[in-house]
C-alpha cells in the first residue's frame, strides 16, 4: 500500500566534522541527506524550518562521491564474457565485493567475443540501482569485436570484426541488441564507422575510442560524428608522434566541436601507464579525465592463470599477461588503489552528472567516507551505508 508520508516528514541525516569534495577542493562542511538524495541546507532551514533527525560523526574525514567504474571485466574469480548461464549472479557477486574499493556504480564490460556470447550474455544483464546487495549497474561497456587488428592487445583475432558493407546493421547482428549498453569501444579507422557512430549516439549510447591505429584527423572526425571517450588512453593505440600525435591528440585538438568535451579513462594501476605519462594527460586536459580498473578476473584472487573472455590471462605479482607472451591483458587493480596511485572524473561520460559523481545538492547520496591516505573507511549508496570498516 503506498506511502502517505510526504518527503518532509522523511528522516534527515546530518554528516558532521566532515570534509566535503566540492569543486575540486576540500571544504569542511556538512553533508546533509534525505530520501537517498544530498540536500541543500539553506532550503531545508529557511523553506522547510528543518533540522536533523539523525546524526553521524565522521571525525574529521574526507566525503568524496561514490567511485565509478566504466571498464571493469570481471572480478573476484567471474569472467564477464564467458559464455554461461549464470552471468547476473557473476555480476552480483563482483557488485558486492567492489563496495569495500569505494565503488558505487559500474560498467560491466565484455571483451572481442564471438556472437554466441553476447546473444547469451546481453540478455541475462539487468541495468540496476545499488544498495546493500551491491555497486548499481550502469549498463554494458562493449569492448570490440570492432577494433584494429594491429592493437589488439589481449582481443583474440579470430573474433575481430569490421563493418564490411553492413554497417550498423552489421554491428547490431554481432550485438543481438543494445538495449542494456551504455558504451561500446571501435576503432574509428575502420569504414563506415561514422555511421555506426552516429546511430550509437541516437540511441544514446556513448562511443568511445581504442585499440586502434586512427591519425588524428580520422579521431576528429569521429569526435564529430558524436564520439565522446578514449578506451585507457595511450594504451593499444599508435604513441604520441609530434607529426601525428594520433588519438592522444584529441586531447588538445582545436577540433573538437563547441561545448563538447572528449573523455579519456587511463588505468592508474603503476603498469600500464607511467606516471609522468599520466602527469602529462591530467594536465593537457584534467576535466576529461576518468580513471578506470580494467579489471579482469584475477581481481581480488592470487597469482595464476586465469581467463579474460577467449584467452589464458597469467598473473605475475601485478601484471597480467596474455599466457605464453608479454601483452598485458587488463589489470588486478582495484578502484581505491588507482585513486591512491593517481594522487602520488567518471559520471559525465553517460550524461550521469546531475545525479551520480557529485556532492551536488539533488544528486543521489552516492559517497565514501575516505581517511587522509584515501583508504575507504565507508561506502554509502542513497545515504545508506552498505560496506564499512570495523571502525567507522
């Protein structure tokens, strides 16, 4: 039977001795909550002659937006793109165990398959909220089969596809559907991909960029016909050259149409992207900064083998190596390392930044109580806490 209590007469929770993440600085400031949404406290005093139901002393720690992750290709010992008829529970239980790493959204991402993985997989996802059961689902990143033979990187070639005459029909053959997507990674070399951009981008699904060998004026063109992300820049993609600087450019092209901002994930795990290379990116272009894990299945487990989609994936202490070569395959990195590596943006890429990734009065009270060396200490999803520490 539905509810007659109004959203004034809802709980209020005050977050007191905190630290705020707002525009970029730190504030002390409090954190005021209601109905999983982050309120503004001059309306709830002077409006509403509100006050706080609840109290919660996070003595003196930081409040930072929930983390999101828009690569992550497994985890915990589930292999995002094996075909199998238990993908929701895989999904369910790395949902689970990345709440402890600060993660409060993610996008579950299927490397270059054959077909019969996703038409066995795309249907069993379910686009969700998070809680107490686990980080939300933000929908699926597609990563290939539509990418460059010669950057590859750990995608097995005899799945590698191009658009051929087909196009977009073609690639929604490959898919099956694109209903629960949310991204999906081409190479914008390949032809008729300005086609498939434009379709991906109706739908609003957003395209991004990688394992390609595009110059720059085939980025920008791709950037114009509604790309938005580079897949883990400088990473399966031709190096930075001063004659042609490749997809790297993009990030300070005088191309890239008015209002439009290009996005670039870069995994921060020490491995696959030197830090004075990650210095280099932030400061050409901080806003368009995303970290992300490309985590693969190894995440959370010990040395081995293991698997990332078709290939024997093996971890030696934190590299991960195609078996048998020295192609890294993703990483064992979690959310909260990366954070930590990057300090010695991720909602604006889906549109998301009114509701998720911000302290933002009316955003969802997606957040992380964080100490001083940026170790989780809680993880709150709709201002509920989900996973803490012994000692909060």
């Amino acid at each position: 039977m539905p509810s007659n209590k109004s959203v004034s007469d809802a709980p209020i929770v005050q977050f007191r001795n905190c630290r705020i993440l707002r525009d970029h600085k730190l504030q002390w400031e409090d954190l005021w909550v209601r109905q999983g949404k982050i309120l503004n406290p001059e309306k709830l005093f002077f409006d509403e002659k509100g006050a706080a139901d609840v109290q919660v002393d996070c003595r003196g720690r930081i409040i930072a937006p929930g983390f999101i992750d828009l690569q992550i290709n497994g985890g915990f010992g589930v292999d995002f793109s094996q075909e199998t008829d238990d993908t929701g529970s895989g999904i369910s239980l790395v949902a689970r165990n990345i709440l402890p790493h600060g993660v409060t959204s993610f996008c579950p991402t299927i490397v270059t398959s054959p077909s019969s993985v996703y038409y066995k997989v795309l249907p069993q996802i379910s686009v969700r909220d998070g809680g107490p059961e686990g980080a939300g689902v933000l929908g699926l990143h597609l990563e290939g089969p539509y990418i460059s033979a010669e950057k590859k990187g750990a995608h097995p070639e005899h799945c590698l596809r191009s658009f051929c005459k087909g196009g977009f029909p073609e690639l929604l053959n490959t898919y099956g559907s694109l209903d629960k997507v949310s991204i999906v990674t081409i190479a914008p070399e390949m032809g008729k991909s300005e086609e498939v951009i434009k379709e991906l981008v109706k739908r609003g699904i957003c395209v991004s960029l990688g394992h390609s060998v595009a110059n720059l004026s085939q980025a920008e063109d791709a950037v114009k016909s509604g790309a938005s992300f580079i897949t883990h820049l400088f990473n399966a993609m031709l190096p930075f050259h001063h004659r042609d600087p490749g997809i790297v450019g993009l990030l300070t092209s005088d191309q890239i149409p008015a209002g439009r901002t290009v996005y670039y994930g870069m995994i921060a795990d020490g491995i696959h992207t030197n830090p004075a290379a990650l210095r280099i990116a932030h400061r050409a272009h901080p806003h368009g900064l995303v970290l992300v894990t490309d985590a693969i299945t190894a995440m959370g487990l010990g040395p081995g083998r293991h698997t990332l989609g078709q290939q024997e994936i093996l971890i030696d202490g934190l590299d991960a190596y195609v078996a048998g070569t020295r192609t890294l395959a993703g990483s064992i990195a979690t959310m909260d390392m990366c954070v930590r590596h990057f300090h010695e943006a991720t909602a604006q890429v889906l549109g998301l930044q009114q509701r998720k990734g911000t302290l933002d009065f009316g955003a969802d009270a997606d957040f992380l109580q964080l100490d001083d060396n940026l170790n989780v200490k809680a993880t709150y999803i709709a201002g509920d806490v989900v996973w803490s520490s012994a000692a909060i």
